[in-house]
C-alpha cells in the first residue's frame, strides 16, 4: 500500500481530518480498497458516526496492489501527533510495506534542504467494530451554509443552552436554545441567505439536537467552505463537509434528542 500527497492544501486538510477526532473516538479502523480510503467510527456514547470518503483520485499516488480491502486500526491521537510534525513544504507518504505488518510507515519529505525529513512509524492495533450499512435517503429538509457561518451560530448558541431547537419550513429556517439561567438566543436564516435550500411541500419540522455534540462536529469547519444540513422527522441529522473535488467529504450524523 502506498499513499502520497505531494499539494501542499490536500496534505493540510488531510491533517487537519484527525486533529480532532480524539474529541468523538480514540481508535478507528481505516479501509483502503482500490477506489477510495474509508473511515466509518461511532462515538463512546453512541449518539453520533463520522464518515471519511477520500477517493483513490483524491491523491497524488494511490496503490493498492490487493484484490481485497485492507483494514487497519489505527489510534486516532498518535496519528495526528505525526501528522502535526509536517511542515508546510513537506509531501507526506503513507506505506504499508507488508500486508501482515503490525506498524504503518509514514515518510514527511521536502526538496528544500531547510526543511529536515521526517520518518516515523506508528503502531497498528485490532479494532473490533463491525461497518454499519447506512442507507441513502431522501431527506425532508435540506440547506447548505458556509460552514463558517454556521459554526459561529453553533458557538453563540452553546452560551444559551445546551439543546439546538431546529424549526424549518417554506417560510423560515430558525434556531434557538435557552436555559433558565442565561436566557434565550434565537435567529432566524432568512432563506434567500443560504446557498441552496430544498424542504418537502407543505413540510414543518420541530427538532432538537445537542450542542455539545455540534460544538464539536464544527471544529472541522475550516476545512471546507460549506456544510450541508439533511434532516428529517425521527432521523439523525447529516451533516457534510465537501472536501474538494472526485466526492471527498466528511460527513457527520446526530441523533436527535427525544423529549421524555
């Protein structure tokens, strides 16, 4: 297996994917087929999922010279400690040297001779977790922000509360939260402001989603202009950051919360 980024933005976004995901899991399994590399994870808490979608196109070189996925696990915070080290004019490489090796090889280099070469290699581990299958759908209300945006939003809310109250129809799109002891923030998107907007005809929803858990999912606003919101009635929300070009994304769902 061997994996290489030699553009400077792509080998940033691709450090940038695990800085933070010590924040939902400390270990992943990573699979590599011939098309794309996968990441599907679940929080401790089992209350969200996060998917990585980088197509085989999305690198500079990508060899898989096996007929079957290869699956490694890998922990999450090590990963990034190594990916932390590049700097900005290193080309990052990623090998597997032997289908049954227990490290993964990973190789920071750069033509200028300022910038010192990097070699490390990081321990491999079994991660007994099963790929959840999660059906495409249609989605009942669908809008897509700068990401930006929405992740100061996200901020000014978790002051007022701990719940994002969702109501969404032809007319408006709102958010609010509120506690006893700080009071209430709302704001309402007026729907011409966002960058596409689709909801069924006729269609009110009324959802609640933790801010917490989205304080956390827009900690990976910088790496893509826009989010994508998908929601439906009694369904986790989807959330998805376009990564660029050939699909690659990072997508996030979100159990609602249920009133007892």
């Amino acid at each position: 297996m061997d994996l290489q980024l030699h553009q400077s933005q792509k080998a940033d976004i691709f450090t940038g994917l695990f800085q933070h995901i010590k924040l939902f899991t400390e270990h992943i399994n990573v699979s590599f087929n011939r098309e794309k590399m996968f990441i599907q994870a679940m929080d401790n808490s089992h209350v969200s999922i996060f998917e990585i979608y980088l197509p085989g196109s999305w690198f500079d070189v990508y060899n898989i010279d096996v007929e079957e996925a290869i699956t490694i696990g890998i922990h999450s915070g090590n990963l990034f400690k190594v990916l932390h080290a590049r700097d900005k004019l290193h080309q990052i490489r990623i090998q597997l040297l032997d289908e049954g090796d227990d490290t993964l090889q990973i190789d920071m280099t750069s033509d200028n001779t300022e910038i010192f070469n990097r070699h490390f290699q990081i321990p491999l581990m079994d991660i007994d977790s099963e790929t959840l299958n999660i059906p495409e759908m249609e989605y009942q209300a669908e809008f897509t922000i700068p990401s930006s945006t929405f992740a100061t939003l996200i901020d000014q809310l978790k002051m007022f509360g701990d719940t994002m109250n969702v109501e969404c129809s032809e007319e408006k799109i709102q958010l609010c939260s509120e506690s006893q002891d700080t009071g209430k923030m709302m704001v309402e998107i007026p729907i011409d402001d966002v960058l596409s907007f689709a909801i069924e005809e006729d269609r009110e929803l009324n959802l609640s989603f933790s801010l917490s858990y989205l304080h956390n999912i827009c900690a990976y606003s910088k790496l893509a202009k826009t989010v994508e919101l998908c929601m439906s009635e009694n369904y986790p929300i989807r959330l998805v950051y376009s990564l660029g070009e050939d699909d690659a994304k990072f997508v996030f769902y979100l159990a609602p919360k249920i009133d007892d």
